[in-house]
C-alpha cells in the first residue's frame, strides 16, 4: 500500500515549477497579507480536516471489500491537485486549452478500448449518472415516442432519469440466474426506442447478454445503449473472461458510457459518455454569446449537457494513462489482479464448511452466505447482518463488507433446499477492486469465517 506522504515532494517540486510559469505575468501585490491565504490560518484548518476524515472507513486498506470505493492512483491525485491550482474548465477551449486536447486525448483512447472507429463522438462527465442521462436524452430526441427498457438489475438512475426526461421506462423481468427476459424484449420491441444493456451491474456484477440483444435490436430496429459504468475497462482482459462473447461486440452498441472514477483509478467525478455515431451531435447544439470563440474547433461544451467541468479531470486521467496504458499488460494488469481476487475468494467460500457461494463472479463482485440450521431465508439474512456487524465493530481484525437484497423466490430456485418465509433474503456481498485485494484474500477469508454466530 502506498504511503501518500512520499508523493508530496513530487507535488511540490511541480507546483515550484507552475509558480515561476505564474511570475511570467506579473506580481500581484498585497496578496499574501489577506488573513484568510495565511499559512497559519490555513494551517488549522488542515489540522482539523485530518481529524475529521480519519472517520471514514479505510477503503486504502484490501479488508475494505464493501462499496466500489478505493483511492485514486498516486498519479491521478498528483495531476489533479496540480491542475486545480489553476483550476481550468474544459467547457470551452479557452477555459483550459491544455487539458482540454488531454480530455480529447483520453477520448479517443477509450474508443479505441470500445472498438470504435474515427466517427465517434465522446467526452468526459462529472460522473457515470450524467453520462447516462446524456445517453438516454439522445434514446429520446432519436425515438421521442417510444420506451427506454433496461432490466431489473440495471442501475435505478435508468429509471430515474427516464422520468426526469419524460419518456416511458420498461422494466425487463430477470430469471434467478440475473438474466433478462429475451421472450418479454422480443414481445414488447415495438415499444422500445433504445434498450439499455449493462455490462457489470452494481449489485454482483452480472455481464448481460448483449450479443443475444444485439441481434433482436437488428431484428426489430431498436437501439442498444451499454451501461459499461463499473464493468467497462474489464474489456481490457476480455479474453480472459466468461463473458468474453459479450465483450467483443462492445462496440456495435449505439452508445456507451464507461466510468474512469471506479477502475480507472481516477478521483470523483470522472465518468465517460461515447456516441458510435458523431450524428447524434446535432442534439447538443445551441449557441453561447460569449463563450466559444476562441477556436473554430469543436469546443468539449458543444457536445455535452453539461456546462463547467473540471479539467484537473482530465489531467488525473491522462497522466494516469502514461503509466498504465489502455492495455492489457498496462491497466489491464490491474484488472486481472482484481478478477483473480474475486476467483480465489470464490474458491474459498466453496470449500469452506457451512458457506455457500450465490454466483460465480462474471468480473470481480461476489455474493455469498453463511447456511443456517434452520434452512429458513430469514435466518440467512440474521446471519449475514451479524456477521456484517461484526467485522466492521472489529477494530484490531476486522473487515467491511456489504449487503446485497435478493429476490427470494429467485434465491429459492437457485437453493431448493431453502424455504422463502420472507420477500427477500439478504446476502453477503464482496467488491474486490483493488490490486492489493490479490494478496489479502486468505488473510480476508479468515477473518470471515472466525466471526462466531452460535
């Protein structure tokens, strides 16, 4: 785990370095002897900031295995604190012409990862709900008669922001393995504009099958957005995967929003939104009366909803990918850390007396329980809350999970043996999205497996 401290020479020899770009325009005079910019104001503000934030969870350390929560690259934090002493805004090209052909940069090297080709249109959000209203206002301007559909499992911001643009929103039912209903999409195409297709849903990271919906979206003539938020950079390390089929036709979807906030080691927000067509342009058009004058070149703000963003975001996120290229023996590196993480946790919850394994991890998202005497699902849920309790009340051994809520009646077709006495039963559910995961899952399962529910 890295020390943060030992990258604080780093940051200030490069902020040495953009002080005498600074001096180039001039002194500022009598800036320094404003109260609030002294150092020793200043100073104590930090000090109680520390104490504050040492109240959060320790999502650095690999017995965080709950949310999709990690710490940015040493690089990413670096660029980004470097940018924000000037705090450019990749709105317009004027607002930060340097990290505005850095936002341009990284761009092209996601749709390259997608697989599209020079005709795309794409740009960096505040984050990945953004992203995909931006993807669903295009579903709506592009069919404005017609659904929005997305399965059961799919993120809620899809429901939400149909609502919020006004469109109809089709829930698709999924069978107790997590899959969408093809028969209910092939009955009710008529009435789907565009179908959302995600790809590493939020609760155990589920590959839907979007080869087999490409081909009724070819049949019936619907569109196909994926929802590639948290699974998206797995395309790297595709090869390697189960879902390897669903991965290769990534990019004969219509859109695509990936975010670089969850594995691309990035800070918040970072999330990415890709058109295959650069068409659907013309649906962000509008005009400024002072804003975009500076170039004749397409501004990132003609493209977006959005209007100010940061550009310290797209510095985190190219100077990340210097390191760790679009690749698989460069971030995707990272990935099959994580992948192997979740597989090897797998195994030990398979062989591990009175534990039972929910679902084979498609990325690097498990769910599991504890079986109780009774065969009960509610005693299932007990289990899984106390022992959820107890490793985050454990300050010298203990760990962080999270909850995931299940059908019952799916969970009891998948465990016959097991009586539905409750709508819903509740599971024990594992991220494992950090690199240093790889090497702590004994260590992890272990302190699992102690916690005493007699």
């Amino acid at each position: 785990m890295n020390n943060y401290s030992e990258y604080l020479s780093l940051l200030k020899d490069a902020v040495h370095n953009l002080d005498e770009w600074r001096t180039l325009f001039g002194e500022v005079s009598d800036v320094v002897k404003k109260p609030h910019l002294q150092n020793s104001s200043i100073q104590k503000v930090l000090d109680d900031l520390t104490e504050r934030l040492k109240n959060n969870y320790p999502f650095h350390h690999p017995q965080y295995a709950g949310q999709m929560l990690k710490p940015p690259h040493p690089a990413a934090w670096l660029a980004y604190s470097l940018a924000m002493t000037i705090n450019p805004n990749n709105h317009a090209l004027d607002g930060g012409p340097p990290t505005s052909e850095m936002e341009k940069d990284v761009v092209k090297q996601l749709a390259g990862m997608i697989g599209y080709d020079e005709n795309h249109l794409g740009h960096l959000t505040s984050g990945g709900t953004v992203a995909n209203l931006e993807a669903l206002f295009v579903a709506r301007e592009i069919y404005p008669e017609k659904a929005i559909a997305a399965s059961a499992n799919s993120h809620y911001t899809h429901s939400r922001m149909s609502h919020l643009l006004r469109t109809d929103f089709i829930e698709i039912s999924v069978d107790h393995h997590g899959n969408p209903d093809l028969q209910f999409i092939e009955d009710n195409a008529d009435k789907i504009g565009t179908l959302v297709v995600t790809m590493g849903t939020t609760g155990i990271g589920i590959v839907e099958p979007l080869a087999d919906i490409l081909k009724l979206a070819q049949k019936h003539g619907f569109r196909v957005h994926a929802d590639a938020a948290y699974g998206g950079f797995f395309k790297l390390i595709s090869a390697n995967l189960p879902s390897k089929e669903q991965w290769d036709c990534l990019h004969e979807c219509d859109s695509v929003v990936i975010d670089p906030h969850k594995h691309g080691l990035q800070p918040y927000g970072c999330g990415s939104i890709f058109f295959r067509d650069a068409a659907v342009g013309k649906y962000f058009k509008h005009n400024s009366p002072y804003t975009y004058f500076t170039s004749n070149d397409l501004h990132l703000g003609e493209i977006s909803i959005e209007c100010s963003r940061a550009g310290a975001s797209a510095a985190a996120l190219w100077a990340t990918l210097q390191l760790l290229p679009l690749t698989p023996a460069g971030l995707g590196s990272v990935l099959q850390k994580t992948r192997e993480a979740a597989l090897t946790f797998a195994e030990q919850i398979m062989k591990e007396p009175g534990w039972q394994l929910y679902n084979t991890p498609d990325l690097d998202i498990t769910g599991y329980f504890k079986e109780p005497a009774s065969k009960k699902v509610s005693e299932i849920s007990r289990l899984s809350r106390h022992i959820f309790n107890a490793g985050m009340n454990d300050k010298s051994s203990g760990f962080h999970l999270s909850l995931f809520n299940s059908d019952a009646a799916h969970f009891i077709k998948k465990f016959p043996e097991y009586s539905a006495n409750e709508n819903q039963v509740v599971l024990l559910r594992s991220v494992f999205m950090k690199e240093e995961h790889e090497q702590f899952i004994q260590e992890l399962s272990n302190r699992i497996f102690s916690v005493n529910t007699d």
